[in-house]
C-alpha cells in the first residue's frame, strides 16, 4: 500500500487537505485532514508526506502524436511517454499519421502491442479515417478504441478526406467519437499558399503562417464539421481550436449533456503571433498560433464552458527539421512533458484539474479513471506550486531533445507520477520498467 498525506487534494471543483491511500491499482481511500491510521493495526506501507503540494488526478492527453511506427528517428512511445509521466500525463490516446498510417484494424493492433511493450503510460489510438476504409470505422469496438481521426485540413502526413461523401459516411456511421482536425482546405492550399510563395518565395517567414493557415480556414471547416454532426447526430470532438470566432459554434453548458465538444491546446492558450519574432519555425504549428485577441479569446472559452478539454497536440520533430526554410519546415512542437506545469501557471489548479484530467475522461468515457475516487485507478500526479524552474536542454525527454518552452520559467513541478498506483516518477528518476494498460471505455 502507498499512503500519501498531508497533501492539498484537488479533484471535482474542491481543494483540501487530505490523504489518499493506494492498494494495489486503485484507490482505496481518499480522506480529509490527517489519516488515523488503518482499521486493526498501524500502516506498514509506503508513505509519502505531500505537504505544502498538490494531489491530483493524471493528467489524460486525449491528443498526441508519438510517431511510432515509421518516423522513430523523431519520436517513438517509449520516449514521448517517459517524457509524458515526467509531466504528471497519465495516460494519452494517440494520432494515427505514422508511417504506415494506421487506417486498418491491423495495423491499429499493431500499435497496442508496440505500446504494451513500450509505454510507460496508459494509452490509446485513433484509428483514421480515409475515403474507403468506412467498413473498418462501422466494425470499431467503442469499449477498446477511443476513436476516428479526420484530417478536414492536411497537416504532418497524407491523411487529407475532404470529400463530402466519405465525410458523411463517417460521421454517419462511426461508432466512436469523431475527432476532426478543422482546417478548409481550399484557402490554405489553392489561395494562402499561392498568394505567399509567389510575394515571398523563398524568403518567407514564420511570421506567415498565421496568414497561410487563417483564422477563417478554421472557421470554415469547423463549421462544415459541425453542421455534418448535427446532420448526422455524430459524436464530433473537434481537436486544437486556435481562434476567437470558432467559439461561437459551441455551447456553453455541462459537458455530460453535450455531443459536440472542443479542445484548447496548450500552445495555442501559452504563444501568441508576437511569438513568432523570437521562436520561428518552433512554433510552426496546425492550426497557426494566431493573435492575442484570439490567445486570451480561448483562455475565457476554457472559463465559461465553450472548451471543455485542454491537450497538447504533442507533435515532435528534429531541431534540424524545424530550422529548415518556412515552406519546408513540418508543423508541429513537443509538449506532454510540460503540458500540466504551464497550465497549473497560467490557471487555477481546479480549471487545470478539471480540463487536463476529469473533462477527458467524461469526454472520451474512460472506464475507472480521471478522478480521485474511491475505486478508481490510482493514476496520480503530486506537484510542487512552490517551486519554479526554467524549462532547459539538460531536463527534456524528448526523443528530438528540445521545446519551445526552452527559457520560460514555470511555477509549479511535477514531483511524483503514479501510474495504476505503481510510482513511475519520483522526483525526476523514472522507472522505465514499469508499462501501462490499455484503456477501456465505458459505451
């Protein structure tokens, strides 16, 4: 048994001071004020004195791409996760853009079992969507799958469906939720593209890409998505809203009571354009990094209940392939292993809480986990509010060994990860022995 005390528990809206006792996998007791002791006899188990900290659920990454198979030589599951439990990010559900790209129950198999022997971290997979692979989507195990990714805009990859009959037959007839990656293809590709290469050609900047992926090619698209989720009653996750008008598309009220939902990530919520001066390509990213009026637009978004989870998107690449030429430059940027530290520093630990670890497993149904109860899987993160550090080279897991956090100081550190109550992460040393499970579902 582990018992973890004296610590600020903060879970479901309430912060306090308490306890949680670990047996095994799950929790077996979350307590208020001092723990008295076990019913019988004294307590011979671990403890770990959690003073002056906060205690709270893993976090649950419902968006990551780790890049295994096929594009190991930037990522790979064994790093990301080690990097992801360094974070306090419990558990995550992954992207299916790797080489090959996991379009078929075969090859979806194929990645569970790369990660039962690899994760250090409970995880799941997207299958993709493609124009022809609705058969496989129709066949999907809503209990063992956490859902269907559609690329409405291309990004990393060749996994673009923008044709309006697959479209339809998926929100139609997928059993899973639909998460969309909203982007008209359109205006990136046949207006913004060819408007800024032929002014800038090779001079072109990061500074661009905000113009070249617009804010309205993201309205656009998550509009036509949410119009087709209504049209069809589809379950419609729309992944990495970045600006102030998508808003308008979603409701504010209680997450259990909706089917269309949005995601923030965290780099769109931390950088603005003003960014783009000092860090270019390193914020190359799908959808743009837009401007402050949009940056703080999402940060009220997540307050008033129009955003109901916060991800990471974490998307790495070779420091060498992020300072290519613009155009040639991949879109993406590593951040699981700090996604939970800037958040707890721009928001109150109950919104981080509740976006970062409860709203993803209401969300997504995940089975026994994202709360401090009684009978849930211990998946547990203690973090220091008190003390600050500054992002550095030395201390990134990353498989490509950089972020674009590099420089900031952040205020709160995760200090210990549990994972199925196991410690995977005590004070920055991981147990790389240790493997995760594979979610579930309750649907």
């Amino acid at each position: 048994m582990i018992l973890i005390e004296n610590g600020l528990t903060v879970n479901e809206g309430e912060t306090f001071v308490g306890y949680l006792l670990v047996d095994g996998q799950r929790i077996l007791d979350v307590g208020r004020g001092e723990f008295r002791g076990m019913c019988g006899g004294a307590f011979a188990g671990e403890r770990i004195d959690a003073t002056g900290m906060l205690v709270i659920p893993g976090a649950i990454d419902d968006h990551v791409h780790f890049r295994e198979p096929g594009l190991v030589h930037k990522g790979d599951i064994f790093h990301e996760s080690r990097a992801a439990v360094a974070g306090g990010v419990t558990s995550f559900m992954e992207m299916p853009n790797t080489v090959p790209s996991t379009v078929s129950a075969a090859e979806l198999e194929r990645k569970y079992d790369l990660a039962a022997e690899h994760s250090l971290t409970n995880y799941s997979f997207y299958l993709g969507a493609t124009s022809d692979n609705i058969r496989e989507i129709a066949r999907l195990d809503p209990r063992h799958v956490c859902g269907v990714k559609i690329f409405m805009g291309s990004s990393t990859g060749d996994m673009l469906l923008d044709d309006n009959r697959a479209l339809s037959a998926v929100f139609d007839q997928s059993p899973v939720p639909v998460a969309a990656h909203c982007e008209d293809e359109g205006l990136v590709r046949r207006a913004a593209v060819a408007e800024y290469r032929a002014r800038y050609g090779d001079e072109a900047a990061a500074e661009l890409h905000p113009l070249v992926r617009s804010a309205e090619a993201c309205y656009r698209s998550t509009a036509q998505a949410v119009e087709l989720a209504d049209r069809y009653g589809a379950d419609l996750h729309v992944l990495h809203i970045s600006t102030a008008r998508e808003l308008g598309l979603f409701e504010a009220r209680p997450l259990r009571e909706k089917r269309i939902t949005a995601e923030a990530c965290v780099h769109h919520l931390w950088f603005s354009d003003e960014d783009y001066a000092r860090l270019g390509n390193l914020i190359k990213i799908n959808p743009s990094v837009k401007s402050i009026y949009d940056r703080e637009a999402l940060r009220g978004g997540l307050a008033d209940g129009r955003i109901d989870v916060v991800a990471t998107d974490h998307a790495p690449h070779t420091l060498e392939e992020k300072l290519r030429p613009y155009w040639n430059a991949p879109p993406g940027a590593p951040m699981v292993q700090h996604s939970l530290a800037a958040m707890l520093s721009m928001f109150p630990a109950e919104m981080a809480v509740e976006k970062m670890c409860h709203a993803p497993a209401v969300r997504f149904g995940l089975s026994d986990r994202g709360f401090l109860r009684q009978g849930m899987y211990a998946d547990i993160a203690i973090v220091d509010p008190s003390s600050p550090w500054t992002v550095s080279r030395e201390d990134i897991l990353y498989k490509c060994g950089w972020s674009p956090l590099e420089g900031v100081t952040l205020s709160h550190r995760v200090v210990c990860t549990l994972v199925n109550g196991r410690i995977v992460n005590r004070g920055g040393v991981i147990d790389e022995n240790f493997r995760g499970a594979r979610l579930e579902f309750s649907r």
